[in-house]
C-alpha cells in the first residue's frame, strides 16, 4: 500500500481505443484511479453536515462589515 503523501494526483485524458492497455498499465504498478464523479463525490463527503454557517448569519456578517453594525 503506498503512503497518500508520496501519491501525486494528475488526471490524464486516454483515448477510448487506448483505455484497455492503460488500465493493465494501472494495475500492473498498483496505481490507484479515480472519475471525475467518484473525485467529486469524496469531495461531497468530506464537507461538514451542516454548514457551520446559515444564510442568516452570514448576512448578518455581510451588514456588519459593510454598515458597521
């Protein structure tokens, strides 16, 4: 298992026709991959639940920097 400190993230476009040998080439180094939507969905779930702000409150921030109140 490599250590996530030593992984270096690119995002490489292969065309269709090449996808087959670049996935052996994949696992043959035990390279990890990852979609777009899969990348994307980690991000989702890494977010805090809830926001730690609501819409209020940063209004409330927004009007007290701009009007000194």
């Amino acid at each position: 298992m490599m250590n996530s400190t030593t992984l270096q993230g690119v995002y490489v476009n292969v065309p269709k026709a090449d996808w087959s040998l670049f996935r052996e080439l994949i696992r043959k180094f035990g390279w990890q991959t990852e979609t777009r939507e899969q990348l994307l969905d980690r991000f989702v779930e890494s977010r805090p639940e809830p926001p730690t702000l609501s819409e209020d409150d940063i209004m409330d921030e927004v009007r007290a920097v701009r009007y000194g109140k």
